[in-house]
C-alpha cells in the first residue's frame, strides 16, 4: 500500500505550528520520555516514507503510486496549498495521522450549513453593525451623547434619543423577517433525515469533540428555538381553536382542516435516530460468486483477465460485532468516512463516493438540476471493487483506503484512488495482494442532486459542509445595500460640510458678542461657565449642532425604509407578475434594493429553466433520402413575418394542415398495429407520408429502411424507462439528454417501444412483439465527441454498433466512396431543418465481425481501468471502432422556449439592457436557443474565442493563446484594451453595435478572467450585443458578473432557476430566482423570486424604473425641505446674537418630519407616476434614464438644496418683515413680534410652501395624494389650536387667537408659498416647452390617447373593469389574496392555451447558423408595402422546372406541405454556407470524405446576402450578378433601393437562384 501522506486535510500550517509548539515544550520526566519516544517515532516513520517514496517502492516492494505519478494516487503538488485527505475504513490510522494523544490530525468541517446572514447570537451585534455602517445613524447616535449634556442646551434627552432607536429597532425587524425563511430552510435543510451507519467506528474524526462556544451556541439556540415554538404554538392553538368555533358554526370541510397533499420540497425533520432500516432482501455475495455479472460471452476467453480486474472490498475473515446498522439522522451529523444509504428521489447529504448500487451493473441515475440546471438524468457508476456491498455486516467487513484530491470548486472533474489488500483466485492461501481502482467524477454523487430511478445506493461520505461542491461555488450569502443608498453618505457628508459651516459661523458670531458684552444673552442662559468668548464659542459650536441637526435627516432613512417597504408590497400584489400554474407571485425578498432594479445595465441569464422549458418535440426526419414530419415552428414563423406574411393567419391555416395530417397518421398507426403506448395527445411527429411507408404501401426498401431506422432509435440510448399504470398504460422516458429522450418517445409512438433494461440488454416492443436486443458496449456522449454509440446483438446474431451525433461528426465517419446521392439529399433535408430552427442529429450504423469485436473490447477494458491518461484512452479506443459508418438518416427536435421570451428579451434591448447567457449547456445548444430567442440575429458576426485543452501544456502556452484570440478581436474595433478605453467604456452607456456577438467555453473562460487578461476580455465583451458564455462552473458565473459589475462600474441583475445560479444570484446588484416545480435554492438566495421568465420585464421596465426615480425624487425633497426648516432657524440667528435660540415652538420641531410634511413625501415615493404601467411597457425607451443614472445627480441633489436656500429666505424674511417691521398688536393687547408668534408666522408658510413644492414634483395628482397634502396643512392649524388652549404650551399659550386673528398673518401665508414656488414653476413650464424629456412627449401622447389601445388590452388581459387614466394594473389587485390572484395578466393567457393556438414568437433567425438560414435578404428590408400574396407570387419556385430536371436517385412522389414550404423559402434566397462551420451545409457536408479530423468551429462569415439576386434575375441579370451589402443599404437609405426593387418586378417571371 502507498505510504500515507503525512498531512491531512484542514489548515496544514495551523497544525504545523501545533507540532512545533508541542515538540518544544517543557514536560515531566514521565511524560517527557513518552514525548521522546513519539518524536523518534514520528522521524523515523518520516524518513521511511521519504525513503520509500523517493526509490518508488511500497512496504510489500510493489512500485508505489506515488512515485510513478500516476493518475489513481494524489499528489500534494497540484493541490493549491490544501493537502489531500486519506480515508480509512476498518483499518486503523497510521501513527504519521494521528496527534500525541491518538487523536486524528485530520479535521473536515460539519455537514451543517448556513446561508442565513445571523444568528441569534450574531443578531445583534451584526445587524448594528451594519447600521451603522450609514455615517447619518453615527451622527444621530453622537448627538443623542451629546444632548445628554445640559451645558448644550438640549431639552430632553430621552425624547432626542427616540427618532434614532425607532429608526434602528424597525429596520433591524425588517433585516429579521427577510432573514427568517433563509433561517427555516437552512434548519429544514440541516434536520433532513438520511440513513447513516451507525454501531461502527469512524475512525477518520474524533467523536464527542464539542467545544465550549459550540455548547453554548447549541443551548442559546435551544433556548430561543423554545421561546419561538412556544408562541408558534400560542398562536396555533389561538387558530385551531377559532377553526374549531368557525366548524362548529358550518359542518362542511374548511380549506383548513383538509389534508394537505405531501410536499416533497418540504423536507422533513428527523422524527427519531433510532428508526431501523429493513436490511434488503438479498444475501451478501461471497468473493467471486458467480452470481455477479460477467462479461459477454463473446469475449468469455478474456474472463480470467477481467477476473484479475475485479475486486471486492469485503474481507471474512475478520469479525464484527453485529451490531450496525442504518438508522435515520439528520443531515447535520453527517461526518466524513460515514456509510450512507440513499433511497430513491432523496437529495445527496454531501459528495459521496459510490461502492453499491441495487442495479447489478452498478449503475444510478442522479439529476442534477441543482448544480448545472439540467433536469436530463446522469448515469453515475459504483466503484467496481464495492459492487459486494449490500448490508451492514459487509460495510463492517469492508476493509480499504480511500485517497482524495483536495476540496476545489469544479463540477465536472474529480480525482481520487481507492486501494485495498485482496487475495486473488489462484492463489486463496497466499499473501493478499495490493489493488487499486480510480475514481472519477463518474463515481462521485454530489450534494444536491436527486438519485432517481434508482432504489437505493451505498457510498462514503468524502466531503462535507463546506467542503461540498456545491457550496464551494455558492459563496457567502451578501448583505446588498441600494447604490443610491450608497451614494447618500456622500450627500450626508456635504450636509456634515454645511452644518459645520453653520456651527462654526454661530460659534465665530457668539463669541465675538459675548466678547463685546461680556453678559449673559437673554434668550440662552449659560450661567458662570461662560466666562470666555472662546468658551462661549465652544459651548455655542456643540449647541448649534444639536439645534440644526435636522439638515442631516434622521427621517429620511426610515422614511426610505417605509418607502422601500410599501414598494416591495405592492410589487408582491401586482397581478401581472403573478404565475397561476404554480401559485407564484413576485415575492420581494430584499425589500431594500428596489430602486437598482430601475438602473439594470446588464442582466445574466441561465439557459435551461430560465429561458428555455427544456422541453425537446422530435418534429421532423429524414430516412433514406425521404423527408418525414409536418411542424410550423417559431423560427419559421420569424422568417415569414420578415417576409411581409401575415403570421397569424398562415399559422391557423398551416396548424389545420398539421391538425388534419395528424389524425391521418393516428389512424394509419392503429391500422397498422394496436399500439398501447401511443396516446394521441403526446405524439409531435407528424408523418402521415412515414406511416405509409412504414406499412408498406411504397415498396420494401422504404419500409424497411424506415422500421430500421426507428429501431436505431429504440437502441441507441442510455433512458431509463417508466411504466405507469392506466389504461391504456404509459410509458415515461428519463434520460441524461432531453433530445435523447424525444428521439426515444418518437419511437414509441411509431411502434417501437423502449420497456426497459433487463439481463444485460434493452426490452422492445417492436409493432407488438417483445424483443430482448443485448447490449455488449455503450460509448457514452461527450462534448468533445458529439457522439454516443451503441453496440448491440442482434436477434439473428449479427452485432450491430449504432452511432447517433453532430452531423459533420457523422458525416466525417461515413464510409467512402458509398452512399454519395442519399449523402446529397440527406445534407439537403438537415440544412432545411436547421433553417425551421431544429436541432439536427444523424444516426448511422455499422456492421462488426465477431473477431473485431472481440479484440476492440480487449482494448476497451483496458483503457477503462488505467490510472494514467483514462479518458483519452477511451476516447482513443472509441475512435478505432466509430468509421466505415453507414448513414441511416436524421432528426430534428425544437427546443421550446418559455412563453414570452423572445418578446421579454426584445423588450429589454430596446430598453438598452444587455443581456449575457451563462449556461453549463454545450456551445451549440446555447447558440441554437440565442437564435431562437431573439439574442442572435443572422446579421451578427459570431465571435468565437475557444481555448482546446490540447493546444497547449502550460498555464503561460494557455494565456498567450487566450491573449492572441483577444487582440486579433480587439483589432476589429480598433482597440489595444488599455486602461484609457477601459475609462471611456465606464462613462459609455450606449448600446453596442448589433454586428457583433460573442460565444466563449469554460474552460476559455478560465484563462481570459485571469488578471492579465480580464480586462481586455471585457472591452471586447463591451463592444458586442450579446454574449454567450457556456460550459461554465457556478463559480465562473459569479466571475463573469463580478468582473461586468465591477470593471465597467455598472449596475447588473442575474437570473437563474437552479442551485448552480446561486453564485451569480448572489454576486450581481438585483438577484432574481425563478421558481420551478423542483429546486428552490436559486430562490432563496435571490431578492427577488418570479415564476416566469417573461415577468422580468414588468418587474424591471414598470417597477423598477418607478422605483428609482421615485426614490431619486423623494430624496431630493427630503433634503429641500429640511433645509428650508433649518435654515430658517439659521436666519433667526442673525437677530439674537448667535446665541442658538429656537424660533419655532419645540412640539413644531417634533411635528415637522413626523406629520407636518413626511406624509406627501412618503406617497410620492410609492404612489407616483409619471406615465402607466402599459405605456412603460410600450415605449422601454424611457427605461435608458436609470441606465445612465439620470435621476438621481448630484447636480439634482445641488440644485434641490440652493432652491431650498432660496425658499428659506422668503419663509422667513417675509414673515419678519410683515411681523417685526410692522409691529402689530394681538387683542391682549401684547405685541406679536414675540419669538414664539414669530415663529408661527414662519412655520405654516414654511409647511404650506414645502407641500405645494411636493405636489409640483409629483406626476400624479390622484385623491390620496391631494388629501395626504390638504390634512398636513391643515394638521399644523390644528395643532397649534389645540395646542396653545392648554396651559402645557407655557410661553406659546394663546399664540393661535392672537396669530389667526391677524390680517398679515393670512397675507403671509399668500405671498409666501407664492414667491417661494414662483421661480420652481416657470423652471418647469419653460423645461417642458422648450426642453422636454422624453417622458414629458410619451405623457402628451398618453394623454392624447395614442396608448389607449395598449391599456384596453391590458384591463381585458386581466378581465377586469375600464380603469382610470394612469391607473396601474398593480392598483387592480384587491387586498385579498384570492381575488387578486384569479385575475390573469396578458402574459398568463399562455398557460392554458392549447398548444395548437400557442402564439408564435418570431427570432431575428432560424438557427445557429450565422448566415441568413431564415431566407431574408435585402429585399425583407425594402419590400414591407407587398402583401403576402404578391410575395408568394414573386417567389422563385417553379414545380415544372423542378420536374424537368431530372434526379440523381428515384424519389417517392407525394404531397409534403412542410417540405415545400420550407423549401421554397430556401430556393428563394440560397446564401452560401461555405465561410461557416457552425452549421454544416448540403454542399460541405456531400463532399467530406471519411477523415478522422474534426471540422473546425469558425464562427466568423463573410456579412454578404443576395438580397439582389431575385430583382436582379428578373430585370435579365444573371442570379447572383447583383449582389449588395445590408450595411450599404442602411447607410445610402432603403427609399434608393425600395422603388427600383418594386418597379422592376413587373413583365417578368421570377428567375430560380441557383442552388
């Protein structure tokens, strides 16, 4: 065995220091000699290792691993600084693992988790301390302090301290509440059951190893679980006992008391550990029982090799106790080394290594949509040497050592050896020999997945918490704070630079009177401590602070944090987000961030769930050289639109068509066999002409051309097939791809029905008759390959190696010189598919000799248990057998998308919102769906930067590549990716050119996000529309955003569905998770959780944008109003010497921003509106604002505070004038010039003025708005009578008779407001005239009526009442839950739509093709003014000409509606598919011979259309002679072209391009 490493895992320098710490300290003579003795030991076992490793042999003289670097052994060299872990199982620790006293060394942290951001504990303190990371809490919580000191004047200390302690205790209750559900699943999560071996020592952990502070955390958490539980349990009794009054009253069955159907993503708690799990019925095979699956028996002469291959971990000889067993624990508790048992649908604990499987081949299915978002199945494989383990007794017996790489963040690749002592059959009494086996990723389940189809499986556990992929990519749950909240503290600090202007002029201005008069003043009594003027100036400085501290607005932030609130509610209740299939709402998780949802630059997608159903339909096909399949498709209906054709109308006749042609075909398959598994609702392919060929009635060759072909189909796969019971009985399809299972569903539909796997072999139903096909070998898929085979025998003995993949793969491989017409036409048929936007596949077939086979799997299984180079020895060997192909044919699925995804993405780009797919998928499927959702468009150039593993060795060979494919790109734009670019690219908010994409891999993207490299990455990124980013980690999604949001200074959104999303969710400004039937970790790391993805656009373009700029304007006011308060006090000054006396009665400066003004204030920032929901929607142009950031400026903020300056001074000034100048006499008889009167006369001007400038910034006067202005100006009236009626007013007793009884009084509170908001309103009347916004144009057209019909649609959408002129469609919703969720918006109608009426959404093209598949050209552009009909006139297909020409191979003549369709949108504009190898073409794909090199992935083409050629042929032009670039046409203007095309059209037939 190799020697043990001799460090293990967790922090290697912490424990070194240990050692160190532990070798040189001073012990007693006795434990000192023990001390000696465990040193000398340790150094002597260290040089032997040494030793060993460095002569390459073991303790039995085998070579060791180690030595020879082999793959199966880890080396600490490529750990990154974190050692390798050994794992020992029934076998005790090596002195080299083990501390002084025998405990491990090694330490791996819990199996519990945390996403949550507190603790109970943690609470308090945490949630302070970011509080107080707002610089305004700090100078609120200092000026409590220094109230509390008379010398400053302060009135009441405890009153001042309130406004801060409210403000901290409601906003640490929201930060609780929207903690709360991360706190409940992180517990559910943690106390979900599992099944852990329990009876039998660990030995790889210290048991009972519970520190102190982890028992107190446990006992607090304890003590505050039963606080919780108890008033859970108070108000459940309080309900169960109100439901008990409410069903005594009515007898029958309320929702309440009905029995709930179980909930899967409920986990529940651990019941009891003590539970027992029935032990399976099946007995422990002994070693070599022949009982285990052997080999084919065309290959039993290599069974004595093979013998020699396998293992068995078991050893009988040693005893056990007996008394293990399974019992149920929670997932907590889980500890590295641990056996578990997983059962079927249960979600992975941790990454555990797989030993046993109940599949006898070892195999599982996991689902990992939790990690990489693909619902498709994954084949996971038991170790070879585990296969034994069934029981407890033999996870006893079982005696071995795992050794693991390191914890590190990558999903897709693993490495780690398992190695045990076994005697071998020759030999039973001899020494037991050394083994080993590799692991891979293939034998490894993670945490988070699903273990489906699968009765259970037995592995080790070999990382927990932490530690686990999963986590690792997921990061630490961030505490997002708002950027205009973040660009407050700078506004907060210019408030801090006034006031200190101001304190330091009343200090200055009261000395220098103090120091002239040398008494007290009469209004600030400072008694015998104001001996000095720089005394006095002193004291004066820290009481003007106290006096003026409103111009640093306490109010303002819990005033935003009701803002915020109400805002987050009424998103929540807005109908049009609202998901009925799932009972999903938009929930706002942070309700904090609302404003940055209306400021989105860049927003980053996942694929699978987010855009796309991942829902695959088999549509068409192509058997030898005939065309099957009926389908109208979105690409197709894309192209047709573009070409002047009415879409709706030519999709509900096309749609009869298909309805029509499928009937046909149900009726032909039942006539030709009674086919119980064909149920008609489920069938997509439409072939009415198949079926005709399949009975027959078109000669033998076709027929049985087509029964072969569906038999490939039924072969070649790795689903794992589900019979539900019904009648007729169903079967189900779960596969590792989507597309595999379509293929898989077609073929049951025609007859050839997949019923499982049995004895080695595939069970099929073929036209009613069973069939066992055995399965000798399967090569799986790859990305790298693009292929999977099969090799299967035959029921007349033949072996048969069928071979399905990428068509250029396929056609690579194809025997030469055969097949060359059906070659021609099969090419010809994929090209048209790919134009209807399909995803395209070629299955082939090729016949093996006995002999040849034989020795291949010689080959095979020896590459399959290397520990070097495993994986290209495989593919190696897979390549040797997969040529000489015979081609069967091809098939085309449609990847449905989401409802509304196209139209939600367009929306956002007009918007000026970029939008960046990063997926895990491949790089074609990524592409295929960017076409069809409107993110690529066939007028881009597709830049591709790929990185091969194979094209370099080293880390610098990679960059250097990665830095070449960069400059050469860079180049197109004429730049270097200097820092001066990257300056210009930060203030540059445009969208970017419409030519240019960019499509980048995993592994790519690894090296261009290195430090060197990343920013270059990013201007070239910056200049392209859209992005696609595939094959990436979790991880690297967090990069990208990371790198987008931090490098260009800009705000970003990320959306996903999955726990793979989790990371970039997390990482971005806004997260949003979508909700799905399975999986909610996206949504309980997200801000904000939808149902769909078409809802995005409402929740970004409606609710974002009125988020932001009502924020931006309620800010702004906020600072103006105080500043006209305080600075009226400031005025003041100037007439009392500076001595810091209140012109306003104190309850006035308690009223001010609590009732006085905060009301209309508050409702401009939820209630406002300056255009509708509707309008925001048909015109996402006025979305650009938040983009480059233009309502809320610092030239704003600046602008607010000198109108606020200037409005102090008539709040004040003309009231002194009219009061002091004009002394006035109350009915006392005592003058009204009296500080408190005085202050009278300012204030409710002050207050009237403040609200009217409100009411002018707000668009939408409606009734709470105008009542919420009225009662606060009509308040201080109140106030100030009833107030001053009591004698509790002391000095301002009486003040209202004596004030309202005055003329100048009332003549102030006129000419006041009026000059005050004179100059505000002619800025706005001149703004709006000469200057509008865009806003101000988009509200005369609304209120003109233009959007009217765009309103009406939406009200009907919802099916509710004609609403009120900029109603929003949130205001609909009732209060009440059911109410409002019965109502469906315009995106809902989708979902229970029949799928014949789903709408169509057209992409900008059909495929991932780059060149112009969808058959527009120059003409789309300049010909809008045709009917369809004259369209369909001009277009150059002519049937006798066709006829005419004579064709190379007989083809069978019949009506195919679909094919001609499609065809005649080719034969109308052929482009030239030559320049791009992203598709392969008719032309390319008939001349490539049978080579083993793989056709390049050049995604660059020449931007060249015949949009001439159809115009041009028919003025006598020879087709292609006129050619023109769509640029040109942009630049010199369509009107040039538009006329010449129409006129020149007439006299003439139609000339057919050449093909």
């Amino acid at each position: 065995m190799a020697p043990p490493q001799e460090e293990g895992g967790g922090n290697g320098t912490e424990l070194s220091m240990q050692r160190s710490r532990w070798a040189t300290r001073r012990l007693t003579v006795k434990s000192g000699a023990r001390k000696r003795l465990s040193l000398m030991t340790r150094a002597q076992a260290k040089n032997s290792a040494t030793e060993k490793r460095q002569s390459g042999v073991t303790d039995d003289g085998s070579p060791a691993a180690d030595g020879d670097q082999k793959e199966g052994s880890i080396s600490s060299s490529n750990n990154g600084g974190s050692a390798p872990r050994k794992l020992y199982f029934n076998l005790p620790l090596p002195p080299e693992l083990k501390d002084e006293e025998g405990h491990p060394i090694q330490q791996f942290p819990r199996n519990k988790i945390r996403t949550a951001k507190y603790t109970p504990l943690s609470f308090i303190p945490k949630n302070l301390w970011f509080q107080f990371h707002n610089i305004a809490n700090i100078f609120f919580l200092f000026l409590v302090i220094l109230v509390i000191f008379p010398i400053f004047g302060g009135v009441n200390p405890g009153l001042n301290s309130v406004p801060l302690i409210v403000i901290i205790t409601v906003t640490a209750i929201k930060d609780a509440i929207e903690d709360y559900r991360r706190t409940i699943l992180d517990i559910e999560l943690n106390n979900a059951p599992v099944h852990r071996l329990q009876g039998w020592e660990n030995v790889n952990v210290e048991k009972d190893n519970v520190s102190l502070w982890r028992r107190f955390k446990k006992a607090n958490s304890r003590f505050f679980g039963s606080i919780w539980h108890l008033i859970e349990r108070l108000w459940k009794e309080d309900a169960q006992s109100m439901r008990q009054r409410f069903a005594s009253a009515d007898p029958r069955m309320s929702i309440e008391t009905r029995t709930a159907p179980w909930d899967p993503s409920h986990r529940r708690s651990v019941a009891s550990h003590t539970e027992e799990i029935q032990m399976t019925p099946v007995p422990s095979p002994v070693p070599h029982d022949p009982d285990v699956p052997t080999v084919s028996s065309a290959i039993e002469n290599e069974a004595t090799l093979l013998q020699n291959l396998k293992g068995d971990l078991i050893n009988h000889e040693i005893p056990v106790s007996g008394k293990a067993r399974f019992h149920k624990d929670a997932w907590k508790n889980l500890v590295v080394g641990d056996f578990v048992r997983i059962y079927n649908d249960d979600e992975l604990p941790a990454d555990i290594i797989i030993l046993a499987t109940s599949d006898p081949d070892g195999a599982c299915y996991v689902e990992t949509k939790n990690l990489d978002g693909e619902t498709n199945l994954k084949v996971r494989q038991a170790l070879r040497c585990g296969r034994t383990l069934k029981h407890a007794r033999d996870c006893e017996r079982a005696q071995f050592v795992i050794e693991s790489e390191p914890p590190q963040p990558n999903l897709y690749k693993y490495n780690g050896a398992i190695r045990w002592k076994q005697r071998v059959p020759w030999d039973p009494h001899g020494e037991p020999r050394e083994m080993s086996e590799p692991i891979g990723i293939d034998n490894l389940l993670l945490r988070g997945c699903h273990l489906r189809n699968t009765e259970w499986a037995l592995g080790v556990v070999v990382f927990t918490g932490h530690d686990t992929k999963i986590m690792m990519n997921a990061g630490i749950t961030p505490s997002k704070r708002a950027r205009i909240a973040r660009e407050l503290n700078f506004n907060v600090i210019c408030n801090f630079g006034i006031l200190l202007i101001m304190c330091l002029i009343a200090a200055i201005a009261n000395g220098i009177a103090w120091g002239k008069t040398d008494a007290s003043l009469a209004w600030f009594e400072y008694g015998s401590i104001g001996g000095t003027p720089a005394l006095t100036g002193f004291i004066t400085f820290w009481a003007a602070v106290i006096v003026f501290q409103n111009l640093v607005p306490i109010s303002l932030y819990i005033s935003l944090e009701i803002v915020r609130t109400l805002q987050a509610f009424f998103i929540y209740s807005d109908v049009g987000m609202y998901y009925e299939k799932i009972d999903q709402p938009c929930i706002p998780k942070s309700w904090n961030i609302s404003d940055d949802v209306g400021q989105i630059e860049y927003i980053f997608s996942d694929k699978t769930g987010t855009l796309t159903q991942n829902v695959m339909e088999f549509k068409k096909a192509t058997i030898n050289g005939q065309p099957y399949g009926e389908a109208y498709t979105e690409a197709q209906a894309g192209m047709d639109r573009r070409r002047g054709i009415n879409v709706e109308e030519e999709a509900k006749v096309i749609r009869e068509e298909i309805a029509a042609a499928k009937v046909r075909a149900i009726r032909g398959l039942r006539e030709l066999h009674d086919n119980p598994y064909l149920h008609d609702e489920d069938m997509t392919f439409i072939a009415p002409d198949f079926v005709e060929d399949l009975a027959g009635k078109n000669g033998p060759e076709q027929q049985q051309a087509t029964e072969h072909f569906m038999l490939a189909l039924a072969l070649c796969h790795t689903v794992v097939a589900e019979k539900q019971p019904g009648d007729p009985p169903k079967m189900i399809f779960k596969a590792q791809s989507p597309d595999e299972a379509a293929l898989v569903a077609t073929a049951r539909d025609m007859g050839f029905t997949v019923l499982g796997m049995s004895d080695g072999g595939i069970n099929v139903n073929v036209m009613g008759k069973d069939m066992h096909f055995p399965v000798l070998s399967i090569i799986e898929f790859n990305s790298s390959r693009k292929r999977m085979s099969t090799i299967v025998r035959m029921p007349d003995g033949r072996i048969l190696l069928f071979c399905k993949g990428a068509d250029s793969v396929i056609y690579s491989r194809l025997k030469k010189g055969e097949q060359a017409d059906m070659r021609r036409e099969t090419a010809q048929h994929l090209e048209m598919f790919a134009v209807e936007g399909l995803r395209t596949l070629c299955i082939a077939e090729r016949e093996l000799s006995e002999e040849e086979y034989r020795e291949w799997r010689r080959e095979h299984d020896l590459a399959a248990t290397a520990l070097e180079n495993r994986e290209e020895k495989l593919e190696e060997v897979a390549d040797k057998i997969e040529r000489d192909l015979t081609l069967l044919g091809g098939t085309a699925i449609e990847d449905r998308l989401q409802d509304g995804v196209p139209d939600t993405i367009a929306l956002l780009a007009d918007a000026g919102i970029k939008l960046w797919v990063l997926t895990g998928d491949k790089v074609e499927t990524a592409i295929n769906i960017g076409f069809s959702c409107n993110l690529l468009n066939n007028d881009m150039d597709l830049l591709r930067l790929q990185v091969n593993e194979s094209d370099a060795s080293t880390e610098d060979d990679y960059l250097q590549l990665a830095e070449e494919q960069l400059k050469t790109n860079l180049e197109r734009f004429n730049m270097t990716g200097d820092d001066e670019e990257l300056k210009r690219a930060r203030k540059d908010h445009n969208a970017p050119s419409p030519t240019y994409a960019l499509v980048i891999d995993g592994f790519t993207l690894r090296w261009v996000l290195s430090d060197s490299l990343k920013q270059k990455f990013l201007l070239l990124c910056k200049q392209c529309k859209s992005v696609l980013c595939c094959r990436v980690s979790p991880a690297q999604k967090a990069a990208v955003v990371s790198m987008v949001k931090n490098g260009l200074d800009v705000m970003t959104l990320s959306i996903g569905d999955g726990a793979n999303d989790v990371a970039m969710i997390q990482e971005a400004d806004v997260g949003v998770g979508i909700a799905g039937e399975e999986g909610r970790q996206a949504v309980m790391s997200s801000d904000f959780a939808i149902g769909q993805f078409r809802f995005l656009q409402r929740l970004v373009l409606v609710h974002g944008r009125w988020s932001y700029r009502r924020l931006a304007e309620t800010i702004s006011n906020f600072f103006y109003k105080n500043m006209i308060w305080t600075w009226s006090i400031f005025w003041y000054q100037c007439y009392c010497n500076f001595d810091i006396a209140y012109i306003f009665e104190y309850t006035y400066i308690l009223m001010f921003n609590l009732f006085f003004t905060s009301v209309p204030v508050i409702l401009m920032g939820v209630l406002d509106q300056d255009v509708s929901d509707t309008v925001s929607l048909a015109v996402p142009q006025l979305y650009r604002r938040g983009i480059e950031r233009k309502e809320w400026t610092q030239t704003k903020f600046w602008l607010y505070m000198i109108d606020g300056v200037y409005q102090s001074v008539m709040s004040f000034f003309i009231p002194f004038i009219f009061v002091v100048l004009t002394p006035t006499a109350a009915g006392n008889g005592l003058d009204v010039s009296e500080r408190t009167r005085l202050g009278a006369y300012i204030a409710h001007p002050a207050v009237i003025t403040i609200n009217g400038y409100i009411l002018i910034n707000t668009y939408r006067w409606d009734w709470l708005m105008l009542l919420s202005i009225v009662l606060s100006d009509v308040f201080i009236f109140f106030w100030t009578g009833v107030y001053t009626a009591t004698t509790y007013s002391a000095g301002f007793y009486q003040a209202a008779p004596q004030v309202y009884q005055e003329l100048t009084f009332w003549m102030c509170l006129i000419v006041t407001p009026a000059l005050c908001l004179l100059p505000r309103l002619v800025v706005k009347c001149i703004q709006k005239q000469r200057f509008p916004y865009d806003v101000d144009i988009i509200r005369e057209q609304a209120n003109r009526g233009d959007f009217a019909a765009a309103d009406a649609a939406a009200v009907a959408a919802l099916g509710g009442p004609e609403r009120v002129e900029g109603e929003s469609l949130g205001s609909l919703s009732s209060s009440g839950k059911g109410s409002g969720r019965s109502k469906k918006s315009k995106h809902q109608q989708y979902a229970s739509v029949d799928e014949d009426r789903r709408p169509i959404y057209p992409p900008s093209i059909a495929t991932h093709n780059t060149r112009a598949q969808n058959g527009s050209d120059g003409t789309t552009y300049i010909m809008q003014s045709r009917t369809s009909t004259e369209l369909q006139q001009e277009m150059p297909f002519d049937r006798d000409r066709e006829e005419e020409t004579p064709a190379v191979r007989p083809s069978i003549e019949r009506t195919r509606p679909s094919y001609d369709r499609i065809r005649r949108s080719i034969d109308r504009v052929r482009p030239s598919f030559e320049a791009s190898n992203d598709f392969t073409s008719a032309a390319r794909l008939s001349r490539i011979e049978s080579t083993h090199s793989s056709l390049g992935h050049t995604y660059s083409h020449q931007r060249e259309s015949y949009a001439g050629e159809s115009s041009g042929a028919q003025q006598g032009q020879e087709p292609g002679q006129r050619r023109f670039n769509l640029a040109t046409v942009r630049k010199r203007g369509l009107s040039a072209f538009s006329k010449k095309s129409i006129d020149t059209t007439e006299g003439e037939p139609p000339r057919e391009p050449p093909m």
